[in-house]
C-alpha cells in the first residue's frame, strides 16, 4: 500500500495531477484512490463525476471521494474542543470568545488527513493518492502530534493532582474532577489520533509527497523554502512536478505571438534550472501545457503516461536508512567526568539560507529554519548540560547545526 500526496499553491494543477496519476494506476491494474481534502471541489470536475465523501467507482478500479473536513469536527477534536470551550465558560470567559479561543487553525485539514488514514488503512486500494489543500503548510501541522504527546507526557501523572486542583478552580467546580478527567482522556485521544496520523505520514516506506509548481520566477525561492520545512519534520518529497510548461515555438515561426511564447518557454527555463539546482535530492518532473484542459479519465491518463513512462507512477519506496534529525556525541572527557563535553548535531537541509532560531525549554529544544518550526526533545544526558555554543557546518542538503554542551554544575551527577 502507498500513499501519495499531491501538494503545492492553489490553481498550480495539484487536483489534475493527482487524478492523473491515479487514473493511471488503476489503468495498468492497480485499485487506486484518488481523494481530494481541498474544500475547493474541483476533484469531481477533473474526473468528470459527481463525487461524495465515501468512494465511488468511476472507472474501473479507480475510486474517487471528496472528504468534507467540517463534519470531521464531531470526532475526536470535536469532544476535546467542547470540553475546553466548557472550561473556558466555567472560568469567565465570554461564550464567543471561548469558541473563538477553541478554533485551531488548520485543524479541519488535519482532520481531513485522518480521514485519509481510514482509507489507506482499510484495505482496499494498493494506492492512495491525496489532492491536499492549497499549500505545504498543512503539513506543518504536523509538528501537533509531538507537541501535544509531550504535554499530555508531562503533564500526567506527576502533576496531576497540582493540575487538577487548579483547573478545577478555574472552572469554579471545586467538588468536580470527573470533568477534568474527561478532558484529559479526549486530549489523549486527540493525540493519539495525530501520533497515528504522523506515523502513516513519515512512513518513507509507504508515504511520499510530490510537490507542484508551474515555473515562474518567484516560485524557486518557495520551492526551496516548502523543501527545507518539510525536510525538517522528516517528510519525504520524491518528486518536483513542473506543470504547464510551455513548447518552445518552432524557429520558423515569426511574429508577437511567437515572440511571447519565446519568452515565456526561455523563462519558464530558467526558473527549472534553478529549481534542478535547489532540488538536488528530488528530481524536478516537467509536465507539459495541454491545449485542451485535460478534464475526464482518458485525457488524464494521457497526461500521466507523458509524466511518468514508464516509471511507477506510485513512486518507488525509500528503503534507506534515513539520517536522525539529531545525533549526539561525545567530545571530551569521559561521560561522568566534569570535563565532559557533548555536540549535539541537528541535521537543518538548506540552513545556509534561512534565519536559524534555536531555543531551549525545559527539556525540549526548538529548531527554527525561516517559517517552520519544530520541537525535538533533549537527548537525556543532555538535559542536565548547558548549551556553550552552535555552528553551521555544511551546505544545502547536507547542512547541520552543531551545538556544544557542557555539564550543568547545578545537576550533573548529583546524587
Ligand atoms: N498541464 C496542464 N495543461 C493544461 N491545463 C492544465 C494543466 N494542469 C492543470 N490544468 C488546468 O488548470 C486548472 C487548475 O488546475 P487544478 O488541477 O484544478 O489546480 P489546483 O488543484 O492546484 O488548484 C484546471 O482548469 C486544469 O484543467
Ligand atoms: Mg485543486
């Protein structure tokens, strides 16, 4: 079983992509699904059916389904968000202000992911190709699942009492704990969903993505920025798809027009150079500018088989060892010692180009690159040194952060 997701910026040709490659599959034998979580419903339109929020058959073994994140909302996220808001309310808090506090961004697409999960792991279909919504942040989101695992992690047992009281103040139900307990049990169930969700996602072996762009000037820069995010939370991207790329007209031809899509075929170029340069690890697709939008399941294969040849157009699973985003050594001393010395490494693809922010809470370290963001937590000898220093070393994909630690006096080897 293999999932692929099909992301990138809105109108770049995600949803036609995504149907073509599915339609392809099914075409040469394979059961594939192709679903789309983007509120925009422009999967039906690609296919030329009507689609629903379970899978229909369009063609044969080709599956097709529209998720609707908004009636997501009652499952899991939705019981963990009414006990919140009903917090919230028992604190004070102005009932408007308490739904507006309860909204988390993205959710919805989150949860729309779950329900590609369901899918994948029903059984059903050898592939499943996801048309996601307009952008890679979505993805972000799932830096979630870790975050909230290490707060329920901390937070319980040991402090649950302390906790406990305190909320139960807060809500101004001193004699009620069983709310409070109910809450903890939805957070952890919101939390394991993700966890489970994450899991499937950073699966090289089953998961990939495929990023799409068509190539203008702007879009390298991006590119690059949507790689190193999604490098940094250990996402496999194994393909760049180029869409609607233009022929260069041919010499004879004279005249404006000509001349435009001259220019418009030397641009789109340069654009793609750059982007075989940024790409190094992931191979830059180009698709080709149709003259008729390629809508309905032959015109779509077509369009796939000029994408794919013949390659798998399920991608081929990564079966190599992945670099850990962290790995520690030791420097100096001999690990008991005061004089020990630690580096702490921090794989950060395409670091030498983005603003790096590295902070320390508690026994978590965050690791920033430009917009993204994620928390890692601290080896555990590592928890009772300070930080001395960092450097970059490296470049582009291979770029690392190199942090030094020594012995916190305050709690090394204490007994
Ligand atoms: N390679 C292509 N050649 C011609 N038209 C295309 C191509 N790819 C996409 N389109 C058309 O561009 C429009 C936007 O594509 P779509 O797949 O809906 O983008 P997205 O899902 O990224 O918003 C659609 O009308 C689609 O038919
Ligand atoms: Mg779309």
């Amino acid at each position: 079983m293999r999932v692929v997701l099909f992301t990138g910026k809105g109108g770049v040709g995600k949803t036609t992509l995504a149907a073509a490659t599915a339609a392809l599959l099914a075409g040469s034998g394979r059961s594939a699904l192709v679903v789309s979580t983007d509120p925009a419903h422009s999967l039906g339109d690609a296919l030329g059916t009507e689609l629903g929020a379970e899978p229909t058959e369009v063609a044969d073994r080709l599956w097709g389904a529209h998720i609707e994140a908004r009636h997501l909302l009652d499952g899991a996220w939705g019981e963990l968000q009414g006990h919140l808001r009903t917090m919230l309310a028992g604190a004070g808090v102005d009932e408007l202000v308490a739904d507006e506090l309860t909204v988390l961004p993205g959710v919805e697409d989150l949860l729309a992911l779950v329900e590609v999960q369901r899918f994948a792991d029903s059984g059903a279909y050898d592939v499943v190709v996801v048309d996601c919504g307009p952008t890679a942040e979505t993805l972000r989101l799932l830096t979630l699942p870790e975050a909230l695992s290490g707060y329920v992690e901390r937070l319980f047992p040991a402090h649950r009492r302390a906790v406990r009281g305190l909320v139960a103040n807060l809500a101004g139900a001193k004699n009620d704990n069983g709310g409070w307990d109910r809450t903890v049990a939805a957070l952890g169930a919101f939390a394991e969903q993700l966890a489970g969700l994450r899991a499937l996602l950073a699966d090289r072996t089953r998961t990939s993505i495929r990023l799409v762009l068509t190539p203008e000037r702007v879009v390298a820069a991006e590119t690059r920025r949507t790689l190193t995010a999604l490098a940094l939370h250990e996402l496999r991207v194994d393909a760049l798809l180029a869409n609607r790329v233009m022929p260069g007209p041919p010499p004879s031809l004279r005249g404006p027009a000509a001349r435009w899509l001259r220019e418009r075929a030397a641009e789109q170029r340069a654009v793609l150079a750059e982007l075989d340069q940024i790409g190094a690890d992931v191979p830059v697709t180009t698709v080709r500018y149709t003259a008729a939008e390629p809508t309905g399941v032959e015109a779509l294969r077509e369009l796939a088989r000029s994408i794919y040849h013949d390659t798998d157009p399920a991608g081929s699973p990564d079966d190599a060892p992945v670099r850990p985003l962290m790995e520690m050594r030791r420097t100096a001393g001999h690990g008991v010692s005061r004089d020990t010395e630690f580096e702490l490494d921090v794989a950060l693809p395409g670091a030498e180009d983005a603003p790096l922010d590295l902070a320390r809470i508690g026994d978590d370290m965050v690791v920033g690159i430009g917009f993204s963001r994620r928390v890692v937590a601290l080896p555990s000898v590592l928890r009772r040194c300070e930080a001395t220093g960092a450097r970059l070393e490296g470049a582009g994909s291979d770029a690392r952060l190199v942090i030094t630690f020594v012995p916190d006096p305050g709690t090394w080897m204490t007994s």
